[in-house]
C-alpha cells in the first residue's frame, strides 16, 4: 500500500504545483480548508503515515498527537513551529522535520504595511474604485522614528530600509545589548521609551509563551496618538482586546496587521469594522519563492525519510 500523506492549510490550493510529489509514490491528499475541531481533522487524517504542516496553521499538542497512531513523520514549513509539541511527538516515535525558510517575504511585507498605513493607500485605492479623489493626507517617514520590538534577523531587515528612508530606528529585546543595536546603526532603549518616543513601532521577536501579551494595554498607552503599531510577527504578542480598545477611541493613530489570535480571523471579529486599522490575512510569507522552498524541502524531508537517510529535524 502507498504511503499516505496528508497536506494540510493549502488555503490557496496550489502545494501540487510547487514540488515533484509525484516523486514520492504516494498517496497524497490536499486540505485546503481549515479543520473545524480535532475531532474533525482526526475523522479525515487518522490514516495519514505523514503531515505537511502549513506553519502554525494547524495546532498539534500532545493529545491530538496520542490520537494519530499511524503518524511517523509530521514536516513542519519553516525552521521552527511553536504549535507542535516536539517534546510529545518524540515520546510517541513521530519524526519532527523542517524546511527552509526565506526571511526576506515577511521583512518586504511589513513596509508594505507600513507604507499603506502611513499613506493610507487602502482607503485611497477605494475611493478611487467609487470614483473619488484624495480623500485623506498622509504621513512623513523621512525623519521619523521606527522602533523595532526585537532586533533579530527580521528586525535588522526593516532597520536598514527604515535607514533608507532617513528614518531613526530605535530597538528593545529583553537580550539586546546596546553594542548589538550599534552594529546595525539602531539605538537600544528602554521598552517604555521605544512605545512613546516611535512613530512607528514594528513587532519583531518570536511568537510563544515567553512573548504572549508582550504588548498590552499598558504598551499601548504609552504610544504617541499619532502612532502606528504594526504586527507581521504573531498576534498573540499583542493583547488583541486591548488594541482593539485603542483603536476604537482613536488613542493611536492606527495599526496594520497581519497576524491574529485566532486564525483565519472570524468574519465578524470587531477588528474588520475599524477605519484606522490595514488588515492582511497572515501573508507576510506567502510568495511564490517561499512556497518554492517550503514544498520542495518537504518532499525532500520525506523521500529521504522513506530512505532511511538523514532528515532536518526539529530540535
């Protein structure tokens, strides 16, 4: 019997086109919808011998593991997945592997967002459909101040395009040392100074428990009025309540996000009704080069898996 593989999270239906999966004589079924429970991914997927998780899309704690017997080897897209529980899938004999992963789509995709948000291109690009002409006045970055929370490898990407833009950039990490942020010519602060000295504050530092609610009602208040927060890293680094709170009473002057709590974010969630918020649905890497990499690395993973030879795996 062939191997049966499971593809899950290919919201756009396009994994087939991206890698040789023929290569690997198996038994391949795509999900491109979003399971509704456990209950319900494990009715459709408890056969599956292999997964292709999309990211962080799917959860896999360690009870959802327990009920997937036939699982030996859950692929991970990208280089680390705070949703799986590596610990327990090592318990149960399930192999953890990753891909690559380009750092470059989610760096380019947060000046996007800066960009629209500052300049308002959404409401711009709207009114303009509906036949009108400029309708608001934009923002300056020339001059202003970005402040970076985090400093890693994404975070010195949009540090030297804000530079580019004659901008000052400014950091916080609970690890940054302020020699590091010198290298890259950024500032390190305080995290108090970086919310109420930044015009724009972009989110940078890795999603998990460490980092959950990292930004809160208090962070918020700190931020000038005229500010915009922006978030391509993890939503739930951002009290999403809180935010929506301050958006809601103009307290900033706005946010872009690309990233939320729950997701796909529901269609009724309160964030979809504010003016003063630009909203993506978790893109920031998906481009065809980075599906490119991800796909390919995973029939790599599993064929070489099926071979016995060595695989990436997840620490």
């Amino acid at each position: 019997m062939a191997t049966r593989i499971a593809i899950l999270d290919d919201y756009q239906n396009v994994a087939l086109s991206f890698a040789d999966w023929d290569s690997l004589d198996a038994d391949v079924m795509v999900y491109s919808k979003p399971f509704a429970d456990d209950t319900a991914l494990i009715k459709d997927i408890a056969s599956a011998e292999i997964i292709v998780a999309m990211r962080e899309r799917t959860r896999f704690p360690a009870q959802l593991l327990g009920r997937l017997p036939e699982l030996k080897l859950l692929v991970t897209t990208g280089p680390y997945n705070d949703a799986i529980d590596v610990a327990a899938a090592r318990d149960l004999g399930i192999v953890v592997s990753a891909t690559g992963y380009l750092e470059s789509p989610a760096a380019e995709m947060t000046w996007g967002l800066i960009l629209a948000a500052a300049r308002n291109i959404p409401g711009e690009v709207q009114s303009m459909r509906q036949g009108g002409w400029q309708t608001s006045v934009g923002t300056d970055l020339s001059g202003k101040t970005l402040g970076l929370l985090g400093l890693g490898k994404l975070g010195k990407r949009v540090a030297k395009v804000g530079q580019a833009f004659e901008m000052r950039t400014i950091a916080w990490s609970s690890h940054l040392s302020a020699s590091e942020a010198m290298r890259h010519g950024v500032m390190a602060v305080s995290k108090e100074e970086l919310f109420a000295t930044s015009d724009i504050v972009s989110i940078h530092v890795r999603g998990g428990d460490r980092t959950r609610g990292l930004v809160s009602a208090v962070e918020l208040s700190l931020m000038k009025p005229t500010a915009i927060l922006v978030n391509t890293s993890r939503g739930p680094i951002v009290d999403e309540d809180a935010l929506v709170e301050s958006l809601s009473r103009k307290q900033i002057g706005g946010a872009a996000i690309d990233v939320y709590n729950t997701e796909p974010l529901q269609p009724d969630h309160p964030l979809r009704g504010l003016d003063n918020v630009v909203l993506t649905g978790h893109i920031g890497y998906v481009t065809h080069e980075q599906y490119e990499v991800f796909y390919r690395d995973a029939v790599e993973d599993i064929a070489a898996f099926l071979s016995g030879r060595p695989i990436r795996v997840l620490p």
